[in-house]
C-alpha cells in the first residue's frame, strides 16, 4: 500500500478550475452534489473553497448500482439528500475516483429522477484508466495510470489520503 498525492494540494487547483469552469453562471443557479462517501468528502472541501450560496447535495446511488450480482444489495443504505430543486440548475457532480464510470452513470440516473439540470459538471479527484462506459470529468484532481490488480481508495474523512492498494483475488 502507498500513498500519493497530497489532497491540500489538490483541491484548490480543483476550486481554482471550477470556478473558471463557471465562470457564467450565476451562483445561486449552482448545486454542489457529493456522491456518497468520498465524494461527499471531497465536495465538503470544494464547497467550502468555493464559498457557494446552496447548501451541499449528497447521493447515494446504491439503488441505482449495475452490479449488485457482483457485490450483493447492502441493506443499510442511507437516502439521497438534495436540498434544493434541481430543475435548470448547474450541478458540479463530486466523485473521489473515476475508474470505469459506472458510478457516475449511476449518480446520473438518481440525479435526472429529480429533476432537469440545466447542466452537469463532473469532478473528480482521481481520474484512472480502466473506462468501461464513455464518461470523462470536466474538472479533475490528479490522473493516475495504475496497472491491472491495483486500485486507489481515498481515505478519510480527516484526514483524507489517497492510497495505492493491490487488489486480492
């Protein structure tokens, strides 16, 4: 197991983006949405950088999962809390690692189940190879190529550390 990039380091270059990246919206048209755990993690941080107006978003996209045949249903699953309207909103969609995009295609679905956005703007700390599906972040922390049989986990909340583990079979 090893450790990478500081995460302090990150995530102002991340708020530093995001606000380029929106430069044209009107703040109070934007909702921060964090993907439950380390999204929400990394969202708290980017929210508090960024000073914006909405209270944070949280999903929990375990209904909305592919592959329960793979990780079996967990019983306690918390709900999704979104504290506002999304319809014609600016969402900034916060994921900790983007891997094969199916969490995001997930987070997608429950997001469109509560309404119209305006627009999604993705970031994630960690971009990674290995994309199953044709999603790609907008904004994005740090890109990691890992060979097959390794994964990055973010650990946290405090602090928050990023990981290299090798996967056991």
């Amino acid at each position: 197991m090893s450790q990478i990039a500081h995460i302090d380091m990150l995530l102002p270059s991340m708020a530093n983006y995001l606000n380029q990246h929106l430069k044209t919206q009107k703040r109070d048209e934007i909702l921060m949405v964090g993907i439950h755990t380390g999204g929400v993690w990394v969202a708290e941080r980017l929210h508090q950088l960024l000073n914006l107006p909405q209270p944070l978003g949280q999903l929990n996209i375990a209904f909305y999962r592919d592959d329960f045949s793979r990780i079996g249903f967990h019983p306690r699953v918390k709900p999704s809390a979104l504290p506002i309207e999304v319809d014609n909103r600016h969402i900034i969609l916060v994921d900790d690692v983007l891997h094969t995009g199916r969490t995001i295609r997930a987070a997608l679905n429950e997001i469109f189940d509560y309404g119209r956005p305006a627009s999604v703007t993705l970031a994630v700390l960690i971009e990674r190879n290995g994309r199953e599906l044709p999603i790609q972040p907008d904004i994005i922390g740090c890109s990691l190529c890992l060979e097959s049989g390794k994964t990055v986990k973010l650990c946290g909340p405090e602090p928050l550390s990023l990981e290299i583990r090798t996967v056991h079979e």
